[in-house]
C-alpha cells in the first residue's frame, strides 16, 4: 500500500494537481509517526510512511494547510474521512483546495503496545490479515492483531470511506463492533461507583492537552481554555473539580460534531479513555433523537442544533434515570 | 467598579409583608460597590422615582437596581426614569423579590435570606453591565394580509382606511373564506351573506387594497418593518383583467361531474367554474385536474364561447415579489375530518353530516336552494339529533382537546330556525354541557329551549347506527334523567371540533413564528399581547390563534389592524439593543448559530483580517442583523468558541449572577 500510495502522490505532484502531499513520516523511532507536509518526490522518497503505526488523523491539519495557496493531497483512513466530513460541515477546511485519496486501514497499533508485550528495539513494521509482523534488531517477531490493536480499532465503526476524490484499494463496511459496550457498563454502574471510576481516570490528567491539540472537532480559532476571558482558561488544574471540569466541558463541546475517531485516547500519555466520555454522548443522542454519525454526510443539521417537533422531551431523560 | 444604587421597594404589603425590606437594604449596602440603599413603600409611584432620580444625580450614581415586581411589570419604567437624569437605561436592573420571592414564602426569615441573595445577583452583573444604544431600522409602509376570510378581510379593510397599502393573499379563487358558506349568523340571524359580501366588494373597490386570490406564499425573509415575500400566483388559466365574469362558460363547460367544494362536495360544479355568485374576484378558474383540454388538448369550448377571450390555457404560475412592514395571519380554521369517529357513522350514511354541510342544506344558494332535505333520498326530514362536542374536549387521542367555542351557539341556531322553519320536526340536541357566555348569547340558546322546544339533553351519543329502511338509530343517555335513549333519526348532524387551517404548519415555519401543540398560533402574551406573534412584526387574526366566533374574529381582526397601523405610521423602528454579536477574532465560521437561530438573524460573510504576521486572511464569521435578532440567546450556547455573546446578558454577566447567588455568606 505505501508504495501505491507514495507512486500516486508523485503522479500528483508532477502532473501539478498538488504542490503538497500531507501524509506521516517516522520521527526518531520507527514508532514515532508523525504527520507531515512532502513538497517534493525525493522529500517524499525520503521520509513518506504508512504503516501499523500511522494511526494519527490527518484531516485537521488540513484546517490550517488550506490556508496556503495550491492544492494539498491528503490521505485519508476510513474513520478519518468522517473527520473530514465533519470539517466540511463547519466550515473549517477548503474543500476546493484538497484532494483527498482514501486508503484502507486495517487497525493500527503503537509502539506502546508494543513494548507492553515484551518487544523491544523495533525497526519496522508490517502487516497480513490477522497479524503485525515486528522487526527488531533481535530478529523478526509477530503479534496477533487481536492482541495488539488501539482500542478504537478494535471498536472499529466503520471501514467505509465517505469522502474521498478517489480510492486506493477497496473500500469497506460500516461495522457493528459494540463500541457502546463500555459505556453501558458505566451506565450500569452506581453514581459512586461510577464517580469512583472517572476520579481514578481523571486524576491521571497532567494538562498536557494533548486530546484537545489532536481533536478533529477542536479547531476554534481561539480555544476556551486559551482565553482569559472565558473564566475558565487555566493551564494546569488546581483541583480535582478543575481536573473532572476540563474533560467535562471539552466532551460538551464536542458532542453532536465528534466522530468517534478516538485521537484523544490514542494520544493520551496517561492513558485516560477519554473517548468513552464522548461515546456516552453519542449513545445518549442515538438514544434520544434516533441514529446519528456526525460527519457521516456533509451539512447534515446534527440533533442538538436542530429543532423538530418529534425531538424528545426533558422528561424522558428523568425517567431514564440520568442514565 | 460602578457606583450603585440599591432601591428596595415594598410594593404595599405585597413584599413588605414577607420580606423584611428594611434588612435587605442594609445587607445589600455592604455589597461591593453600592454607594446608596434605600427602602420605600411604592417604588414605581411618582415619589419613588423621584427618590431613584434624585440618588442618581447626588450620588453620580453609575448603575442602579431595583428589588420590586417583576421586570416585566416595571423595568421600563424604572428605565425611563434613570434615562431622564442621563444615566443609560441598560445600567439598571430589576432584581424580582415580588414574583420569584415574596409571593412565593410565607416565612419572613426565609423570604428575606432570598431578596437578598437576588439582590446581590442583580449588583453582581450591573457591575458587568455596559451602557447600549438601540439602533434604528425603517418601516415598509405596506401590509400582507394572509388569507381572505373575515378576518383578513377585516384586517385589511381597518388598515387601508388608515391610509396603507395591503395586500390580501388567498389561497382559493375567491375571498370571503368560511363565511361565504354559512347562512345565518347568531344570535341576530342576520344572513351571513347579506353582511360579508359588501365587505367582500369594499376590499375589491378599495385603492389601497390589492387581492392576490388563487396564490399562496412561497417565501419570506427579512424581519420586522422590512419582509421580502415571495407569492406565487397559480395559473387559473384565465386572464382576470380580461375576463367579466359573466358565467357563459361555466354553463357551457362539458366536464359537469366535478365536486363542488364550495358546497363540501353535496353537489357538482364544471371544470371552469367560479365559486359562487359573489365571488371576488368575480373571475372564472380553471380545474387543472378536470379540464379535458388541460389535461388531454382537447375540448377549448370554454375559449370559443368566451366574449372576452379571457381563456389561457399557456398561463403559467407567476411568482411575485412585494416588500412588507408587517404581515397578518388570518389562515383560519377547517373542521376535522370524522373518519376516526366510526362511532357516529359519518362515512356509513349520507344523512349523517357535518355542521357545516347543514348550513349548505339550508341556505338559498346551496345544493337544495334552501329547504332542508335528506341528502340520502331527498325527503323532508321529522327527526333530527344534532351531536355535540364531536372530536372537541376529547382526551382519548382522536380528537382535540380543546373547546372548539362555537358549536354550542351555532347548534342552537341551527335548532331553532329548524323549528321554525319545520314546526313538525322533532329537534334533539345532545350536548356534555352548553357554553355561550357572550353577548346575548345565553338568552338566545334560552329562546331555542323555551321559546323553540328544541329538547336539550345532557349526555353523549354513544352509536349512531344506520338502518336499511333509512332511518338512522341514535343510542344516548340522558344523564339527568338517568336513561338509555334509543331515538330513530331521520338526519344527525355532528358539530365537528374545529382545527387551524393544513396551510398555517409550514406557514409558521416560513415565518418563524411559534405556534402550540395543537398548531394554532401562540401569541406574544395570552392577556396583554393577544394579537401579536412573538416573532415582530407577525400579526395574528382570527381562528388561527384559537378557537373564534364571527365577533370575536371581527374584534381580533380590528385589534391586529390597530397594531399594525401602529407599526405602519413609524418611518424607523428603535430594535432593541439586546441582540447577540459575535466576536469575530473568536468566531470559527462553523455555522452551529446559524442553524440554531430561530429567527434567521445571522448570516455569514467573508471577511478580511489582518494577522499578527502582518499578513492578511479571508476568514467566514458570522454576522448578526441585530434588527432581526431578538436575543432569544440560543446562538450563544451552541457557538462553540463562545464567539457568540447576547448585549446585556452577556455569559459573563450570567455567570456572575450564578456566583453571586452561589456566594457563602
């Protein structure tokens, strides 16, 4: 696939479809993907990957590379495009100004997972059906994927592209894969019991913001917390309320536009499955309005932005137990 | 800091009685930044302003709060009053200890603790408050009546003779609405007719009125003092100004089995036809679905027989587009369909009918010219059960739950000329209880039990049963008596509940105007404000509000005139400083107060920024009309970055009131 992809992006660059092509590249370790901006084939040469480990969600850098003049190529995994569709929505990105390739994704890993089962110096990935096969300066190793995926790709929702110009490979289902599971068990639990579970979670937050920095549905030109005036812009929590209130309003702030693309557990350094609290707002609007994925179609009127007669009452919410 | 002026007032005993109002002024005068705190028995009186003006000018006072009724009651008072000594009006607010604390305690400790835990929200976010200017939008002076019954006709009538331009629309070929089809009107039995159709010829002759018949509304935007409508004018495919209405070709016309709505279909008309012989406009139109020549190019008989050429079977739709200050909605009412009502039997016999269909039976211009015959077999009916509440006060889902109003006053009309047309006829009326409060409206129901012999009993018709030799089985009780009745009606007339005209759903949403559950238009305020919308500039008239009769729709129609000529001779309107802005270094351009926005206040537009860079970039943000907005506030809780901020409830200044009344003391 990296191949196809890196022969296509020159195609584009050349024929001058594209000045840019935003894609991943490793950092220090093979590991260390992170997104970058190629401007020219032997820069491409050089550094274009895509592997297990490019799991990073390229559609909000198109927020600002639209911006810039010339067309940019973008690669776009499955649950990537729903981010992208989202943008478009709100206006956030230059659809003009993109041409945007789908590639198939297969679940990603990370070296965290990684180094979690006991593997170490690893120089390379690849990938069959069911298995990561690991190069390692001890030799050739291989992991079940079962074992080895994020999280969000184990729940994976969708392997369908629904915005592309065009397709490399084949495209995908929507998958039922029970992501709501986790949020149930939540559900299910006692209000102490489940205040318990996310003081444990959220006492871990150090502020990095990294989820924030990462969210697709994140790109306000001036963030809440960035602004003196909002009265609740800090950097550093002072307190457990303040630790519990910066996840608490960030998750209200996206609901009805986040995709579940799990970038904010995926780059969490504590480890906090801060996607659940966004999936519980998603469960909830299925729930009370009927289906809904945001990004799933472009200018789509979300639920909690639009007024129909049929929407729920309050009170249903009182018998639901604020469940 | 503002300098602030702290002004408790007694109300009489209506707060002094539970609110110790002499404790509140001395707690509230510790507050941060209060300079003054008073107490006085009536706030609002001439004394009490006076006491405000006179603090504003000693102190220099920089805001003020009241702690009395409800801002509703007196903010524009208190309001005005700080203006007079040039203190910005929107540097005062009104903390409510009457209707959120006093009426609501009964212990003084209690009462008193919340006065002042308002009174310190009220300073908490004047501290916050900026002086706002209202702006200025102009005026259109010209009206849109929708929909041509009595009501719009009314309306229309009341502000042309003010010396404004209206224009009426109405969806079927002629005006006059409901009325046209009622015969006689209570309680004065004068012939509807007779008192409509000359008001129908005034609109016709009336320079300032324009009628666009056969035409709906397409489209409308703007806002108060400046609507840009859309009206599509059906093609009727006859010329108006050309035809003279004389008739010759809705006698000539071969398609004659076209169900005559005009009279609910108990007849037939042709495929050209004009509604009936007072129609206005007084033209001819053409039945699209039943015109051989529209349908299959063969026939044109109604063009070789027109003396004035006024046939066009090309005419085509034509959209036209009028600028308006202000619109009235005068849609009115239909009667349900009964098909839920299996009950009564409506779909079983043709002589079980509608209230409505009886006012066909008997009015000269109807199916029988006037005499009261079975639709079934054409004879003279002896026994008549009228039905009441049919589908009106019905909790069980079928119906409505509301009283549809006139049924009772116009069943007893409908008995008592029977009565006295037919003194041979037996007339029963079932009724759950008889409502005719008006005037001389109760004395007229009494004439129709005393004077008429209508037997009124009490109780609902349980089945409604046709038999084969035609006569009809009515099952009742009587409740007062306590029995089963079993009476064999030759004709059941059923007074189907009333509901807002199908038209009135997508209406309101064009408009942006509220409506209830039961889809007639909500007005701006049940008592105070009964013909106006709450959206600006939207005026309601007649039964698509509510439930009304011939005088109260009269009355309504008069009263939504005397507002709109009241907006009509302003050449600019102050709007109301209140609005929502949007900051647009903060805003994303996403949209989300876009749609959220009920009113269609905000639009978007690109526009150039300089960046710290010193480069410049086009960025999308939104843009508020602060003339449309009326700073309902939805957009500032959908606005993600909070861009979006209301003028003078800013979400700085809400938040500080929740502090203050969170605040510890």
């Amino acid at each position: 696939m990296q191949g196809m992809m890196l022969n296509r992006a020159k195609e584009l660059l050349s024929d001058g479809t594209v000045n840019r092509v935003l894609g991943w590249q490793a950092g220090e370790f093979v590991y260390d993907i992170t997104p970058a901006v190629f401007e020219t084939e032997e820069e491409l040469d050089a550094g274009f990957v895509y592997n297990g480990f490019c799991g990073n969600n390229l559609s909000k850098y198109l927020v600002k590379e639209t911006l810039k003049d010339g067309k940019i190529l973008v690669f776009l995994k499955p649950c990537d495009t729903y981010s992208f569709n989202q943008l478009l929505t709100e206006h956030r990105i230059d659809r003009e100004k993109i041409c945007a390739i789908g590639i198939p994704c297969d679940g990603k890993t990370s070296g965290e997972m990684l180094k979690a089962k006991g593997i170490s110096g690893i120089t390379g990935i690849s990938e069959d059906a069911d298995n990561f096969v690991v190069d390692t300066i001890y030799g050739q190793t291989t992991v079940a994927k079962a074992d080895a995926l994020e999280e969000r790709c184990k729940t994976c929702k969708s392997k369908k592209h629904v915005a592309y110009d065009e397709l490399l490979g084949e495209d995908g289902e929507i998958l039922d894969s029970h992501r709501f599971d986790m949020v149930a068990k939540l559900e299910a639990m006692t209000p102490d019991e489940r205040f318990a579970f996310w003081r444990e979670q959220l006492s871990k937050c150090i502020r990095c913001n990294a989820c924030r920095n990462v969210c697709p549905a994140c790109t306000c030109e001036q963030c809440v917390f960035d602004n003196p005036k909002s009265g609740i812009a800090q950097k550093a929590a002072a307190d457990s309320f303040e630790e519990n209130m910066f996840h608490i309003i960030r998750a209200f702030h996206v609901a009805g536009r986040c995709t579940d693309c799990g970038e904010c557990s995926r780059v969490c350094p504590q480890n906090i499955p801060l996607h659940l609290l966004n999936r519980k707002f998603i469960k909830d609007i299925n729930e009370l309005y009927g289906d809904y994925q945001a990004g799933a179609e472009v200018g789509t009127r979300a639920p909690l932005t639009n007024y129909t007669q049929e929407d729920v009452e309050p009170s249903i919410v009182y018998h639901r137990e604020g469940k | 800091m503002q300098k602030i002026g702290v002004f408790v007032c007694w109300c009489g005993s209506n707060i002094a009685q539970t609110v110790d109002v002499q404790a509140v002024s001395d707690a509230l005068a510790k507050e941060p930044g209060v300079v003054y705190s008073t107490n006085y028995q009536y706030m609002c009186s001439e004394a009490g302003q006076n006491l405000i003006k006179d603090a504003v000018k000693e102190y220099g006072l920089t805001g003020v709060v009241i702690c009395s009724c409800s801002p509703r009651m007196h903010e524009a008072t208190f309001r005005k009053a700080v203006a007079s000594v040039g203190l910005n009006p929107y540097m005062l607010e009104v903390a409510n200890i009457r209707e959120q604390c006093s009426w609501i305690h009964k212990d003084k400790e209690v009462g008193t603790e919340k006065a002042i835990i308002l009174g310190r929200a009220a300073i908490a976010k004047v501290q916050l408050n900026a002086p706002l200017q209202a702006g200025e939008s102009p005026v259109v002076k010209r009206a849109l009546v929708i929909g041509g019954g009595i009501a719009g006709i009314q309306t229309a009538l009341d502000i042309a003779e003010a010396g404004f331009e209206v224009d009426i629309v109405e969806k079927n070929p002629t005006i006059g609405g409901k009325m046209t089809q009622i015969d006689k009107t209570f309680p004065t039995l004068d012939c509807a007719a007779c008192i409509l159709t000359p008001k129908m010829v005034d609109c016709a002759q009336n320079e300032k009125i324009h009628i666009y018949s056969y035409s709906e509304l397409k489209e409308v935007k703007g806002f108060v003092g400046n609507f840009s409508v859309k009206i599509n004018k059906k093609a009727r495919y006859v010329d108006e100004n050309k035809c003279t209405g004389c008739g010759e070709c809705t006698t000539k016309c071969p398609m004659k089995n076209v169900p005559n709505e005009f009279n609910l279909g108990m007849d037939n008309r042709r495929a050209i036809y004009i509604p009936f012989a007072q129609a206005v406009p007084k033209v001819a139109t053409i039945d699209p679905n039943y015109c051989n020549m529209l349908k299959n190019g063969k026939c044109g008989l109604c063009a070789k027989v027109c003396g004035a050429g006024a046939i066009d079977y090309k005419q085509q739709d034509q959209v036209i587009e009028e600028k308006y200050g202000a619109i009235v909605v005068a849609t009115g009412y239909n009667p349900i369909k009964l098909d839920k009502f299996d009950e009564f039997g409506y779909s079983l016999s043709k002589d079980v009918i509608t209230s409505l269909e009886f006012e066909r039976l008997t009015n000269a211009a109807g199916p029988t010219s006037g005499t009261l015959l079975r639709p079934s077999d054409g004879k003279h009916p002896h026994t008549i059960v009228f039905v009441q509440c049919v589908g009106s006060r019905d909790t069980s889902g079928c119906g409505k739950p509301y009283c549809s109003k006139i049924c009772c006053m116009y069943t007893a009309k409908h008995a008592m000329l029977t009565r006295e047309k037919y003194p041979d006829t037996d007339v029963y009326v079932f009724y759950i209880d008889v409502r005719s409060p008006g005037k001389n409206y109760d004395e007229f129901y009494r004439r129709a039990v005393e004077q008429y012999g209508v037997h009124y009993i009490k109780g609902m018709v349980g089945k409604v049963a046709p038999r084969a030799d035609g006569k009809i089985m009515v099952q009742a009780s009587d409740l007062l008596a306590n029995e089963q009745l079993h009476i064999e009606a030759d004709l059941v007339v059923l007074a189907a509940a009333i509901e807002p005209d199908k038209s009135a759903r997508p209406l309101a949403t064009m408009l942006t105007a509220s409506m209830d559950t039961n889809d007639f238009f909500t007005e701006a305020h049940a008592k105070l404000r009964p013909v106006e919308s709450p959206t600006a500039g939207i005026f309601l008239s007649g039964a698509c509000q509510g439930p009304k009769d011939i005088p109260d729709t009269v009355s309504q129609a008069s009263a939504a005139a005397a507002k709109v000529i009241g907006l009509l001779v302003k050449d600019k309107l102050t709007t109301n400083p209140c609005v929502a802005q949007s900051n647009e270094l903060m805003c994303n351009g996403c949209s989300s107060c876009e749609k959220v926005c009920p009113y269609g206040a905000i639009t978007y537009i690109d526009k150039e920024f300089r960046m710290p860079d010193r480069t410049t970039r086009i960025r999308r943000v939104a843009s508020v009309n602060p003339a449309v907005c009326q700073g309902c506030g939805a957009c500032t809780v959908a606005c993600p970055s909070g861009a979006m901020d209301l003028k003078g409830f800013s979400n700085s200044q809400i938040m500080a009131e929740v502090d203050a009344i969170c605040q510890m003391k």
